[in-house]
C-alpha cells in the first residue's frame, strides 16, 4: 500500500509541476496548441512532396503527438536537479520503483488525451477519413504509444542527470522521432543504419498499427506490433531505472549529487 | 559612432551568452539539422525537387526560430539576472540597446546558414550552387535586417504582456508555413496569404529562395527587395512605443525588477 500511495503521489506531483501552469493559457500553449501547429507543418510538407497520400503524414504526426508525454516525464525527472529538489527525493525512505515510475503514470493519460485531440484536429482540418477505422485498435495503439513515450521520457529524463538538461536531450528525442519514426519517412526509404536505430524506438510500430486500424486493419493484425512496441518501450524504462540507481549509487559515494 | 559602439559592444556580449545556452544551440544547429534532413526525405521525390530549396529552407527555420525566442526573452533575462535596472538606468535608449544584443543573436543564427549546407552538400551530396550569387548577397543581409527587426519587436512585447508573450513562443511552426519557408504558400488556405504578406520573414525566404535556386528576374527581385525593405521598416517602427511603454510602466509602476 505504501509503495502504491508513492506512485500516486510521485504520479500527480510530477504532473503538477509541470510548465509552471498558473493558468490555463500556459496548458493551451505548451500542450495543446504546439504539437498541433507541428503536425500541420509536417502534413503540408508531406503534401508538398507527394510521396504519400495526405493521410499518411497526419496520421503519422497525430499518433506522434505522445512525444509530448516523452518531453514531460523527462523534464519532470530531470529538472529535479535544477530546481534543487533531487536531494530530498533521494534522502526520503521511498520505495525507489515506486518513485520513478510513478513519474509517468498520470502523464499517460494525460498524453492519450493529447492524442485524441490530434485525431480530432486531424479529422476537421484536414479532412482525414475515418470512417472505417477499427476504433478499439486505435484507442490500443494510443494507448501503447503514449506508455512507450512515457517510457522513453523515463529513460531520457535519467540520462540528463549525466549528460545534458532535460529539455535538450527530449528536444533532441523528439526531432530523431519525427525523423526515424515512419510518421514522415517510410521506413524503408532510411539508410541501413538508420533503419537499425528506427525499430529500436519504442513508437515505431504503434505508428504503423494505428495506419493500419485507421483504415479498418483487423484488430488481431496490429495486436503484435504494438506488443513489441510495449516490450521495447519497457526496456527503455528499465534501463532509464538502472540509470537513475546507477546515479543515485554513485552520487551518494562520491558526493556529485548536485554536480551540473 | 557611439552608436556604433554600443551596437559593437551589445552584439559582442549577446554572443557570448548564445554560446553558452542550450537551447538557442539546439534552435540554430540542432533543430534545422533535423528539419533539413527530414524535409529533404520528404520532398526528394518531386520531379523538380531542389535540394538548394531545402537547404535555405530549413537555414531560414534556424533564423527565424533563434529570433523568435531569443526576442521573446532578451528583456526577460536581463530581468532575472537582476541587471534590467542597470540597462533601463543607462544613458543609451532601451531599444538601442536590445538592438544590438540582437544584432548578435542574427550573427550567431549564421551558423544554421552553414550547417545547412553542409547538411545538404556533404551528407546527401548534393551539388549546391546558387543560381544568382550577386542576387544572393543582396538578399542575405536583406533577410537578416528583416528578422532583426522582428526580433526588436518581439523584445518588448515578451515582457509587457505576459500570456501574450507565452503565445509568442509557438508562432514558431506557424511562421514557418506563413512564411513559406518548406513549401508554397499557395498550399495555405487563401485567407492566411494576406497574412504572409504582411510579414518581413515571408518576403525574406521569398528573396533567399528567389536567388538562390528560383529564376531570377531583377524586376520581381526588385519587388521582392521592396516588399521586404518595406514590411521590416514598419516592424522596426511598430516596435519603438513598446520600448517607451516598457520605460514608462517600470518607472510609473516600480516594477522593472519583478520577475
């Protein structure tokens, strides 16, 4: 029970911190607003192209909008240091998994509510078709996105205690994953190497599951994509966990807790 | 020359700070090294794709997006780093002053004109020559003025309004489609070309653009040119009652170190 209330609590706290929201127009501009002007960028580039039909890069860019989870969690682990409070989080007895992963679990649905509105802006604005979607594949895929996002965001929020700022190292993740996550580039048009590096990120496949239940793809077809897509966004948060333990170990041994 | 020092010497410190802040790094090399490559994927397969298109592009993207926040925040930061009072209480104007810190801020946003490039040369190895290189060096500085003006009007409004100065900061992808800077703007719903016309970023990727891998006419280029001198000049003079209301609410107020 204990370790539950902590995530509960380390959950909302993590949320609240967020943006500094005072006011609702900093929620509007942060969340809602950016990742839909983003997406329109991208789906008129994409229209300026022509590879692709018009569906391709808004769909692509509205399931991408779960970087906005990834882009909270991280700065919400991350910028413990910066604002001086990674001290008493680490000197307080809590349970350690609880703590971290708790970081994400309201930034899910916060995310999934993200992701419904892209759809929605996706639908009236440009004028995608829905009609024949397979409608719980899409709310799975929204799903299993935003988790691997969150994850991902764990991962990159431990990795800025060693490496960068927070937000830096998520603006960067966000730019590799507009780039290599097939919502704007197939896939198979990427170098070798790239290619290698696109299946090993935890949105790659919930983006071509959620195309696929757009148009009205069986539900069982996408059901191993986006299990893969859970597995690998898993492994990011462990291995975010084990850095962040790894961290923490270090700090205490070598007194570096506050070393920018 | 007072003026010129004080440009001199704004733009020297404004570059200083640049070099040691992440994020103005990441907007001027990281973030357009991205949006070229991508964009670059995304349109190559045009039958009249132009990679020098891309390339000034996404070169303009960087510019305008170290602008825009580097204006929104140039007032702010001196705010909180307790030395607003010291500026505002020196002999030289306000605007003069933030003037040249922008000055800096379009030197430094240079360097995504040359990663760009070098994106586009050396990691697609496309041949990248201009079409008009006199054309060119007109429209560069031309182009710059135009952002810089921009930029001096932004610094005041960041830190007179508040919730205004929040929205500022997402009229980043916006500017980048008003302004035709990855694609057409006739591809934008007819109503918002009024928009783009109205804004100097607009008709400076139309002179980069233009010069660089369009047809060059001197009698539209010249249109260009006008049209771009224009809209920057009545930006710049838009900007100067906002330096005075500024002055004028801290003074009244009593407010110019409240974060």
């Amino acid at each position: 029970m204990q370790a539950l209330r902590i995530f509960a609590v380390s959950s909302v706290f993590s949320y609240r911190a967020l943006f500094s929201w005072l006011r609702p127009s900093a929620y509007i501009a942060n969340k809602l607003a950016f990742p839909l002007l983003q997406l329109s960028f991208f789906a008129m580039i994409g229209t300026f192209g022509g590879a692709q039909p018009l569906s391709f890069y808004v769909l692509g860019n509205a399931i991408l909008v779960v970087y906005q989870a990834m882009f909270v969690v991280a700065t919400s682990v991350g910028n413990e240091r910066w604002e001086g409070t990674l001290p008493y989080v680490l000197a307080s007895p809590a349970h350690r998994v609880a703590l971290f992963f708790g970081r994400a679990s309201v930034h899910v649905l916060d995310g999934m509510l993200d992701v419904i509105v892209a759809f929605t802006f996706a639908v009236v604005v440009f004028g995608v078709d829905l009609s024949q979607a397979q409608w719980a594949g899409l709310a799975a895929g929204i799903f299993v996105a935003t988790v691997a996002a969150s994850a991902m965001g764990l991962a990159i929020g431990a990795a800025s205690f060693l490496v960068l700022d927070a937000s830096f190292l998520a603006n960067l993740a966000m730019f590799v994953v507009l780039l290599l996550s097939g919502a704007n580039v197939p896939i198979a048009e990427l170098p070798g190497w790239l290619q290698a590096v696109a299946w090993a990120l935890p949105l790659t496949r919930s983006v071509e599951a959620v195309r696929g239940y757009a148009a009205g793809a069986d539900l069982l077809s996408g059901l191993p994509l986006l299990a893969t897509d859970l597995a690998i966004g898993l492994a990011w948060a462990i291995g975010g966990y084990l850095l962040f333990s790894w961290f923490e170990e270090r700090a205490r041994r070598m007194g570096t807790l506050d070393r920018v | 020359m007072n003026v010129l020092r004080i440009l001199r010497s704004g733009a020297k410190l404004q570059l200083g700070h640049l070099a040691t802040d992440r994020l103005m790094l990441f907007g001027v090399i990281v973030q357009p090294f991205f949006i070229a490559v991508t964009v670059m994927f995304m349109l190559r397969h045009r039958p009249d794709f132009d990679p020098v298109y891309v390339v000034i592009g996404s070169a303009v993207s960087g510019l305008w997006s170290t602008v825009l926040f580097s204006g929104t925040w140039i007032i702010g930061s001196e705010r909180w780093l307790g030395t607003l009072e010291l500026v505002a209480g020196s002999p030289p104007p306000l605007m003069l002053i933030f003037a040249a810190r922008l000055l800096g801020t379009m030197a430094y946003s240079l360097l995504s004109l040359v990663l760009n490039y070098t994106v586009g040369a050396w990691l697609f190895g496309y041949e990248l020559g201009l079409r008009d290189p006199a054309g060119f060096l007109v429209s560069l500085p031309l182009a710059l003025f135009a952002l810089w003006c921009v930029g001096v009007l932004l610094a005041p409004i960041g830190v007179l309004w508040r919730p205004v100065a929040r929205f500022l900061t997402i009229l980043e992808y916006p500017v980048f489609m008003l302004g035709g800077f990855m694609f057409p703007i006739l591809l934008m719903p007819a109503w918002s070309n009024g928009i783009s016309y109205a804004l100097p970023p607009y008709w400076a990727a139309e002179a980069l653009h233009a010069t660089s891998s369009g047809t060059t006419q001197w009698a539209s280029l010249a249109a260009v040119w006008a049209a771009l001198l224009a809209t920057s000049l009545a930006t710049l003079a838009m900007a100067v009652p906002f330096y005075a209301l500024v002055l004028r609410r801290a003074r009244r107020a009593g407010t110019l170190a409240l974060t």
